[in-house]
C-alpha cells in the first residue's frame, strides 16, 4: 500500500474543529488507505500554528509517537535536493516543508497528498508527476 503525504493545513484541520476544512479533512482522512507520512517541517509548522489551541500541539506529537503521521524523511540524505526544489519554484514561491514534501514523493514514488495548499497543482514529483491531491474538488 503506497503511502499518503501529510501537508500541514491538513493536521491543522483535524485538530483544530472551528477550521473551515475540518469535516473535509476528517472524512478524507477516514478514507485514505496507506500510511500517512510527513517530515519534521509539517510537524514544526503544525505545531505553531496550533500553539493557541489547548492540548493541539501535545496531539500532534501523540499522532507522532503512536506512529499515526509517519516521518520517513532524513533532511541530511535530501538537502541537495530540497535546495534544487527550492530554487525551481523560487517563483511560486516554495516553502521549506513544501519542498520536504516533493522530495518525499520522488523517495517514496508516491503522490497522493492529503494538502489544503494549492501550490500542489503546480509542484510536479520526479520533475513531470501531478500529484494526486486527495482533498482538492471535494
């Protein structure tokens, strides 16, 4: 089973039940069969903007330690590659955890992503894949 890529907006989402996109996530979520993977850079940025949310920060490093939101990435492997990602889309522009994230579908040959951020329909993994976004059109 191909794993699914976790983007930021989507653990804000699930956590935070006053967010636009929480049932949308929720159920998209409750769906998805795979795994589901991210990096240290979703988790950080998760976590900040989830800072002002009681008990949201401690359930995403739970989602962590009970193995929920996997984290396969290794940056020290990767950063030739994320610094190449982020000089392609230095126009869109392309953030850190972004660029983690298209390093992670060319490392994992997956890419389906579970992203409210539209900057996936422009990212392409291994240079000319689309990505799969799981939540867009729903």
């Amino acid at each position: 089973m191909k794993p699914v890529l976790l983007d930021t907006g989507c653990i804000v989402a699930l956590l935070d039940r006053s967010e636009r996109n929480h049932r949308r996530c929720a159920d998209t979520v409750a769906d998805v069969a795979g795994p589901l993977v991210t990096c240290e850079a979703v988790i950080a940025e998760a976590c900040y903007l989830l800072r002002d949310l009681s008990d949201a920060t401690d359930a995403v490093l739970e989602n962590v330690e009970r193995g929920v939101f996997e984290i396969p990435f290794r940056l020290d492997r990767a950063s030739k590659a994320i610094r190449a990602l982020l000089r392609r889309y230095a126009n869109v522009p392309m953030d850190f955890a972004d660029a983690c994230l298209v390093q992670m579908a060319d490392e994992l040959d997956t890419g389906r992503i579970l992203t409210l951020d539209t900057d996936f329909a422009i990212y392409r993994w291994r240079r000319s894949r689309v990505f799969d976004r799981l939540l867009a059109g729903r």
